[in-house]
C-alpha cells in the first residue's frame, strides 16, 4: 500500500515564508511515497526546489466581501454556540463582537478545508493510505477536524508552534475553536514542552494524550571559530511589532566606546522606521547592515563566512525560535528573551536569557558582558551552543522521530 501525505501551508513552497519547511520537506518526501503540498499562496510565482515525489496545489482561503455575509450562516451552526459556551465556562473569558466575528470566519475557512479533504479522500483508491497534516494550528486544522469528525476513519494532524498556540499573541486575546480542534484531530504535535502545557492549562483539553512534543530542527553546520577581529552582532527575524528589533538599536546606541558591528536580516513593515531610528541614534562606533530578506541559504552561508559573536532575539512571543536553533547549529551564543518555549533552547550555559520584557540598559550591559568575555569563556559558550543544537534541535533525529511517530 502506498502512503501519501497532504500537507497544508500558508506560503511554502512559493514565496520566501516558512523556510523551515524547506529541511522539513526533504525528510517528509522520504517517508512517504508523495508528498501533496496545499498552500494558500495563490500569488507568487517563485517556487522553491523540492523533492521529486512532491506536488503542488493552491486553494485560496481569502474571504471576500460576500464571503463575510455567507459566514453569518455560521450562527445557526451547532459548533458555533457550542464554541461560545467554551469561551465563557471553559476559557473564562468575555465574549466580545471581535470574538464572534473571528469564531465565524474561521469556521467559514474552516468548511472549505474540509470539503478539500473529504473530496482528496474520496478520488483515492484503497490501495493509497493517506496523512493529512496541518503545518499551523489555525484555519486549515479547524478543517481538517471537521473532516475528521465527519470520516473517523481520516487520519489528520497538526503541529502547534507559537502564535496558534498562545492567547495572548492574538489582538483579542482568543484562538478559535481550539478546544474543538485538539478533541478531534487524531494528534496535535506542539514543538515546544511549553506549548504543551499551555495547551493543557489554557485550551483544557479532555485527552491529553493527543498532545505530543515533536520538536522542530535545522541540518549540521561547522562551528565557527571565535572572530578576533570584529565583535559581531546578528539577529534574524521580521521587522514588524512582535520582534521588537527597534530596541536592539534603542539599546546599541547606549554602547559609547566599543565597536560593533549588527548584521539584521529579514524585512517587514516597520524595517524603513527602525533603519531611520538607527540612522539618527546609533553611534559611530556602531556599524549596521540591514540585509533585508535573503534566501535561508545565504543566511547560513553568511554565518559561516562572517563567523558572527552573538546573536540576539528580543521577541513578545514565540514558539521556539528556528532562528535560533540554526544560530546556535554554528556554536553562536543567544541572548534571548524569556518567552514562549525559547527557555528549551537558551540558557546561561550557551547564552542568556532576559526578561520578557527588559530594560534597554540591561540588554546593553549584557551585550556587553559578552563583548568583554575571556577567549576560555567564548569557547565554552560556543561549545554549549552546538551541543544543544546537537542534543536537541538536530532535523536528522527529530524528523525521522517525527515521521515514525506519524506513520505509528
């Protein structure tokens, strides 16, 4: 019997998004014998290489103006009414019209998916035994949950990472349908030890069995050598709110008397504001690239050319950082803050961890803390950095471990 697996994204493998998924991928077309990825980018026409049993279908998610009136049907739903007695007895929250409006879009996006599934299940044969496999905890795993609900038979999974996980990280403080989702997909797979128990306390689910942790990963690297010569600052992320670069300048420009040179790579919507912020506070002492969105290999290759000092993440929020895991892939200590599941991979053994929400003048005496450290002490760091990345964040071992799990 031939396995195939139906993978849903929101971008990959078109446009530059969730470069993770391009190691993912190679482990994923080895453990099945197709690989069909769904993807919700209906614009892009650059598509990354993939493995040959892969292919490529996009559905279009958006929801449209007359979309938005359809949804309303969503209020004579069953699930609907049950998910607002979720919010008020379970989750102990107020119900606000931003909750209602969300709960019915989501169920709307979350119908289509599942005529998707149940219409992928019914063209295959019984010869093709298949994985459907939500790489975000949003929408598409509402689907696949209602398809699973619907043909118990369905074996449909999802992963849950930082922003689908955590109330907080929403605007309205509410994800919708979680309680609903991990009760009928067969396993969500939380990449982090805190997500699961976020999931415990805060989704309260009754099977807590169906949660697992299933890390994510990144390839083997060399480590770097200690840079003598220059003290390099590296962070990666998007420029937008959450990643909060805007204080790594706020707290370079307190450095007065030592060089340093900050290399950021990723854009986003405020990337023209902070580039102005460190052009006007920013002293001369510090130089500063910002490199923009560069393909994932070029990030690495950067890394092992430029042989980076520090790298720095200074999140509201987050899963467990990839960035991360490929900084410290190269023996790169991390300066990080203390959100989400980032304390499972930093640590004042490779690096530090900082409040979540830190005084500027305390990331700079820690940037500096790092900049005076004896050469014994860097090497340590750096050799503590790998080893985690070895220990835990290697994608040979944990996607193989993931694929055996799936196919259990």
């Amino acid at each position: 019997m031939k396995n195939q697996l139906i993978l849903f994204t929101s971008d990959f493998p078109f446009g530059t998004g969730e470069t993770f998924l391009e190691t993912e991928i190679i482990y994923l077309s080895k453990g099945f014998d197709e690989v069909k990825i769904i993807t919700q980018n209906t614009s892009s026409n650059f598509c990354r290489s993939l493995p040959e049993n892969c292919i490529v279908e996009r559905i279009n998610l958006t929801v449209s103006r007359s979309d938005k009136f359809k949804a309303l049907l969503g209020l004579f739903n069953p699930l609907f009414w049950v998910e607002r007695k979720i919010i008020k007895t379970i989750y102990g929250l107020s119900l606000t019209k931003e909750m209602v409006r969300t709960m019915l879009i989501s169920l709307y996006r979350g119908k289509k998916v599942k005529s998707i599934v149940l219409d992928l299940k019914e063209t295959k044969t019984q010869s093709i035994k298949q994985f459907f496999y939500s790489y975000w905890c949003d929408d598409v795993a509402l689907g696949l949950a209602l398809a699973q609900n619907e043909k118990n038979t369905l074996n449909c999974f999802s992963r849950i990472h930082g922003w689908d996980v955590y109330f907080e990280a929403s605007s309205i403080d509410y994800l919708p349908f979680r309680h609903y989702i991990s009760e009928n997909l067969k396993t969500i797979y939380s990449i982090s030890e805190k997500g699961k128990a976020y999931v415990r306390d805060h989704w309260k689910i009754l099977n807590q069995e169906k949660i697992k942790v299933a890390r994510l990963g990144v390839p083997k690297q060399n480590p770097v050598e200690i840079n003598k010569d220059h003290f390099i600052l590296v962070s990666c992320s998007n420029v937008i709110p959450l990643k909060r670069v805007d204080l790594i300048v706020r707290a370079l420009s307190e450095i007065k008397d030592h060089k340093i040179n900050w290399v950021h790579f990723g854009d986003g919507p405020q990337l023209t504001e902070v580039q102005q912020l460190a052009l006007e506070i920013l002293p001369e002492n510090i130089t500063f690239d910002f490199k923009g969105r560069v393909p994932n290999k070029e990030v690495l290759s950067w890394y092992a050319e430029n042989n980076p000092s520090l790298f720095i993440n200074v999140s509201t929020t987050e899963g467990i950082p990839v960035s991360i895991m490929e900084a410290m892939s190269f023996g790169i200590p991390v300066i990080a803050t203390d959100v989400g599941g980032t304390s499972e991979i930093v640590n004042y053994g490779n690096g530090m961890l900082i409040p979540e929400n830190p005084e500027i003048s305390l990331i700079s005496n820690i940037i500096l803390q790092f900049y005076n450290l004896s050469n014994e002490t860097r090497i340590k760091l750096k050799r503590d950095a790998y080893l985690t990345w070895e220990n835990n964040f290697n994608a040979e071992k944990n996607y193989n471990t993931f694929l055996m799990n799936i196919n259990h």
